[in-house]
C-alpha cells in the first residue's frame, strides 16, 4: 500500500544523536557518556556584563546571589597556586643541587616570560559572571537602563574563550568573520580597545540579528565604529588581504547542542545532508580565508560549537598545510593549555586534544561544546 512506502520520519535530532553516538563515542571514549547527558540537559549560560551600560548595581546583584565573574576570578586564583608552587619549589630545590636549581629557575623563568600575554588577554575589561559548579540558577532576563541599553547579554560563557584567546590589544584592526548573531562582537566590543572592528556574516537575516543586538547593547558613537557586511566570508581575500591584527573565525558548523535538542532548522535534517557533509570543507575555506586577511605578525582565532575533530583539529591542520603549500604563508599554532589550568574551575576541558582546546559539556558545568586553537601568521 502506498501508506507502507513511506518510511516512518526519524525526527533530525534522533538522527544528530545516533551520528554522535556513533562517531563522539570513538573520539571521546569513555568520557561520552558524562558529555551526552550534559548536552541533553539544560545548558548553564554567562551573563557577559554590558560595559556601555549605566547600570552600575548589576554587578553586586549577581554578586549577591552568588555568581562571580569567572574572568578576573581566574588569574586571582593562579596567582594563589603560583605561590604555592614557588614555596613548594623552593624546599625542592633546597634538597636539590645548585645544577637543579639552575635548571628550576629557568624553567621559571620560561613560565614568567610566557604568562604576561595570557594575564594580559585576561585583564580585557571582559566580565562575565556565572554560577558555581553545580548551581543551576538561572539569571534573569536583561533589562535596558535609562538610556534604553541592556545590563547584560546572556550567552554560553564558554563561547568567550575564543575572544579571550584572541588577546586584543590597544588600536587593534580585528575581523570577526562570522559574526552572527552578535554575542562575541559585543564582547570584542566590550574589551574596549578595537581601533577598529569589522564583523562580517554571509546571512543577509542574521546580519540584521547582529544590527539589533549592537544597537540594544552599543551607543551610537561606538556602534559607528564598527562596519557591518554581508559577504561570503570564504571570498574575504578579494575584499581585503592582509589588513587586520587580530582575525575570529567563529565558523557554521554541526552546532551539537541544538543538533540533539531543537527540531527546527536542525542540521541533521535529511534535506540538509549534503550540506552537513560539506561543512568540513566550508570551513577550511573560511579559516584559510580568516589567515589571509591577517598583517604577518597577525593572529587568528578559530572556534566551533562542535565536539567533532573533524570540524576541529583536521580543520586547523588543513588550513596551516593549504596556507603553506598555496599561498606560501607560514602559520605557527600558539599554545593555549595555561587557559585550561586558568578556567579549570569554570568548564571542564578535554585532556587529550591534539591542538587548541575543547571545553565539554558536563553536568556539574553544563557549559559548551566549544572548540578554539589560535594561529600566528609568520
């Protein structure tokens, strides 16, 4: 019978869940299980303060119930273990020879020449506050001042990890490549140092997405500083080669989260096969893009909300490898493992990822998936 022809329909976010099952469950191992509850339950957020607002009471009302800003928190509390690790070094080195203690200091040495940029990427004026591990409070929804400017911006707080990464310094040229819809722009934004800062996204209707959420965020003066546009991120090249400092290449890509939880415009749809397949390839062409329009000397920050090495680390290899070979542009892969042991109390980071970092959805910190790895251009 006609009825018997058609085959019942498998909502997409089954079939998202039985391709991560299949495929997370051999990259992560036994982890998957503990990060397969976590994307099926309620996502903790960030509440990423609005620096341009005037209301100044926000902070201590979070405060109050017990949030705290996981950015400035971080260093405060590295400091502490530095300390620590120093006193114990020192009774160490007492009972070691003078070779040991030469060998020590220099290996402190090397840590004290590479934590100015990390504690400098850290103190960005970027506050975002969120609950303790295992709080699953919500925060309210934002409310505009007087001037009709929201208080905060509720977002993933492991989505700042990239911007964070990106490290932009006073009259910065930064491009955000993929810009839509808007919450790492705001928090580029909210450094307060982009000399200037274009965000670019391909959607015509996420672009105006972007558009609002500045205007109820950003005074006029500042907004006017940053140039909107819509073009196809991948032909960037053509537009402008070679120009920023700083380049976030937040790429589409199987977004895992609303994959298994939300039907609609889901990825895994069967309509939109092909382009799931294809997505591995659009984004290499958008990073190779994102290298290109760095100065040599630039820096590029490369991010996904997905657990897929596939999306993730092949990506980043590809693109260093394309680069090299095609536009004869050598790219070096910065180490971001001090931002694991400065956030460890706020997300949980996978141990074992061959480049960059990869924060994992767990319940007691139910933040990400989120992928980053920074390049320099040579």
């Amino acid at each position: 019978s006609p009825k018997a022809a058609t085959a019942p329909r498998i909502p997409s976010t089954r079939l998202a869940l039985h391709h991560f099952d299949v495929n997370y469950s051999l990259h992560l191992k036994d982890l998957w299980p503990s990060v397969r509850i976590g994307l099926l339950c309620e996502q903790k957020y960030g509440a990423l303060i609005n620096n341009f607002s005037s209301a100044d009471h926000v902070t201590q009302e979070l405060e109050l119930l017990n949030a705290t800003d996981f950015v400035s928190e971080a260093p405060q509390k590295e400091k502490v273990a530095a300390v620590e690790e120093a006193e114990r070094g020192k009774s160490r080195s007492q009972e070691g020879s003078v070779e040991g203690r030469t060998v020590m200091q220099a290996e402190m040495m090397t840590q004290a020449e590479m934590s100015p940029p990390l504690c400098a990427s850290i103190r960005s004026n970027i506050k975002c506050y969120t609950f303790p591990r295992g709080d699953i409070t919500r925060f309210r929804p934002a409310r505009p001042d007087t001037l009709g400017l929201f208080d905060y911006y509720l977002l993933d707080a492991a989505s700042l990890l990239p911007v964070l990464a990106l490290n932009v310094q006073p009259d910065d040229c930064v491009l955000d490549l993929c810009a839509a819809p808007g919450g790492k722009t705001l928090a580029l934004l909210q450094t307060g140092v982009c000399g200037h800062l274009a965000a670019n996204d391909v959607s015509v209707s996420r672009t105006k997405r972007l558009c609002q959420v500045l205007r109820s965020y950003v005074p006029k003066e500042i907004r006017e500083t940053v140039s909107v546009t819509s073009y196809d991120g991948r032909d960037w090249q053509q537009v402008e080669g070679g120009t920023f400092h700083k380049v976030l290449v937040d790429v589409p890509c199987t977004t895992d989260r609303h994959s298994v939880m939300e039907n609609e415009n889901n990825i895994f749809h069967k309509m939109r096969t092909k382009e799931r397949q294809m997505l591995p390839m659009l984004q290499l062409q958008l990073l190779v893009a994102g290298i290109l329009a760095t100065k040599p000397g630039g820096e590029v920050v490369y991010s996904t909300c997905s657990l897929s090495p596939l999306q993730n680390e092949y990506v980043i290899e590809r693109a260093a490898e394309i680069a090299e070979t095609q536009f004869n542009i050598s790219v070096q892969v910065e180490d971001l493992s001090p931002f694991r042991t400065l956030f460890q109390d706020t997300f949980s980071f996978f141990s074992d990822c061959r480049l960059g970092e990869l924060v994992l959805p767990h319940l007691t910190a139910n933040f990400g998936p989120t992928y980053f790895c920074k390049l320099r251009r040579r």
